[in-house]
C-alpha cells in the first residue's frame, strides 16, 4: 500500500510539473511569437511575409496553427509567390512519440503560388529548400491516420523561362472523411489544367472511398471513379476510369471490373478504346494476368 501510495504521488508530480511546463511554454510561444520568427526567417532570405493578424496555435494534446491572409514575395522584391486565404494544420502530439502521424485538421483555402523555372535552370523556391543529404538512406514511411482534409480555390502556376512553357492548375479541390488505414473514406477531389505549349484546357475530377497505409504499404479503393476531359493541343479527350473495388499489399493485389475508356479527336488521329479487366488477382511470386477484351475504332490513324 505504501508503495502505491508512493507511485500515485510520483504520477501526480509528474502530471503537475507537466502542467506547469505547458502554462509557461504557452505564455512564452504564442502567435506573436511565432509572427515574428516566420517574418524574420523570411527577411533573412530578402523576401517579404506578410500576415493579417495574429496566428493561432495550440500545443498540447493537438499541435496546430491557424493562418489568415498570408503574403510571400519572391526573393529580393514585391512581386507574390505564394498567397494565402486562410490555412490550418493540427496534428496530434501523443502519437508522434510512436512514429505515427495523426492530422487532425488540414484545410487550405486560396492558395495560390507562382512556380518559376528560370533561364539558368534554378527554380524561384529554391532559397527555402534545405539540400538534402544524397548518403542518407530514406526511412520507413510512418503510419498516416487522417481525420479530415479540405482545400478549395487553389491556384498553382508553372512556367519555364527558357522555353515559354505554362502550366496551371486551376480550381483545385480536395475533401476527405477519415482515413485511419482500416476502413476505406471518402474522397473527392477536382481540378482544371491549363497550359501553353501545348495548348491545354482540361478539367478532371475523382471520387470514391479510399483506404491507405503508407507503413504497411497498402492501398486500396471501393467504387472509385475518374473523368478527365477537355481539349489538348488540337484533340478533343475524354478519359473515363471505373473500378469498383481494387486491394494491394505487399502479399497480393486484387481487384474486380476495371473499366478504362479512352476517347481522343482531333484533325492528325481519332481513337475510341475501351478496356475491361474483368477480375485480377496475383502475388508477388506470382504476377496476375487479366482478362481484357479491347475494342478500337478502325478509323485510328497517325497516331503521334
């Protein structure tokens, strides 16, 4: 009794001097705080942060920061590289101590970042990415747990000064449910592509239920559906993929009707291809070969 009685108090002290610490950390990290290190850290590389506002952050027992209105110039001037509605990121503490990543909160709103690739080959964001080390042996992915995802109206821009080059993804949306690695949740996501040279405009969207596990690489997806159409160069496409439950893993991969039609006009080719996969199922031992009946306008030609 004695001895517990012991431990209980040792637990308590514990506790207590746990609280204390986070109350102190809290009074001395707060949003000013990190403002004014992200504004100087920004400053130091000759670019401009600007956010409206104070930010919001929280430690203990969901790590996060809240964005409003953000601004960041390119190196050495005015001109915007990123901007920034609002944004927020939380990801539980406690399960980091394991190796596991549990995002409690990520949503995105009006991003929208301009991406150069210059005449001499850097890019305009290479300042703020750390070298990486080339001896260094990539790790083990951690596990991924996911409570929600939601980002809208963003805006990512491409060009290359040395060819004229230009790629813009436009509109860009993605919602998730929970995605904890056991049962599949929904996921939906939509973007518009545009681009010079080739000429681009096309919009694609997917949806279905989706379950992953990046530590025991394994992916899986129920009743998944993808649309992709629009105009590249001077064809017309449509690109449409079906699969109504498809399961990999390190041991096997599985799935069951794959459908993929492919649908492209244009004055040098015409091509309309359907492909069903009826069923597929294999290890790694041994490779799974589909049943796949194809059919093929015979109006295809030149194909480039």
């Amino acid at each position: 009794m004695k001895a517990m009685r012991i431990l209980s108090y040792g637990l308590a002290g514990v506790v207590v001097i746990a609280l204390v610490a986070a109350g102190a950390l809290l009074l001395i990290v707060d949003g000013k705080f990190v403002k004014a290190r992200l504004e100087s850290a920004m400053q130091a590389k000759s670019r401009s942060l600007k956010i409206e506002g104070e930010p919001k952050l929280k430690l203990f027992p969901v790590a996060g920061l809240a964005l409003g209105k953000t601004t960041l110039s390119e190196p050495g001037g005015d001109k915007p590289f990123v901007t920034l509605d609002s944004a927020e990121v939380a990801v539980r503490v406690l399960p980091l101590l394991s190796g596991e990543v549990a995002i409690e909160t990520l949503k995105i709103s009006g991003l929208r970042a301009n991406v150069v690739r210059r005449k001499d080959g850097t890019m305009n964001f290479s300042d703020l990415v750390e070298p990486g080390d080339k001896e260094r042996k990539p790790g083990a992915p951690p596990n991924l747990r996911i409570a929600e995802i939601l980002v809208e109206k963003v805006q990512l821009a491409y060009r290359d000064e040395a060819t004229g080059q230009e790629l813009n993804l436009l509109e860009v949306g993605l919602k998730t449910g929970r995605l904890d690695g056991q049962t599949p949740g929904e996921v939906a996501m939509s973007v518009r592509i545009t681009g010079k040279k080739p000429e681009a405009d096309l919009r694609a969207q997917a949806a279905g239920a989706l379950r992953f596990n990046p530590g025991k690489e394994e992916f899986a997806f129920d009743k998944f559906v993808a649309q992709l159409k629009g105009r590249y160069d001077q064809d017309a496409v449509a690109m449409e993929f079906s699969a109504p439950k498809v399961g990999v893993t390190p041991a096997k991969a599985s799935g069951s009707e794959v459908r993929v039609s492919v649908q492209v006009k244009g004055p040098q080719r015409i091509l309309d291809a359907k492909l069903l996969i009826a069923s597929v199922e294999g290890t790694r031992r041994r490779s799974p070969y589909p049943r796949f009946p194809w059919s093929s306008m015979p109006r295809s030609r030149a194909w480039r």
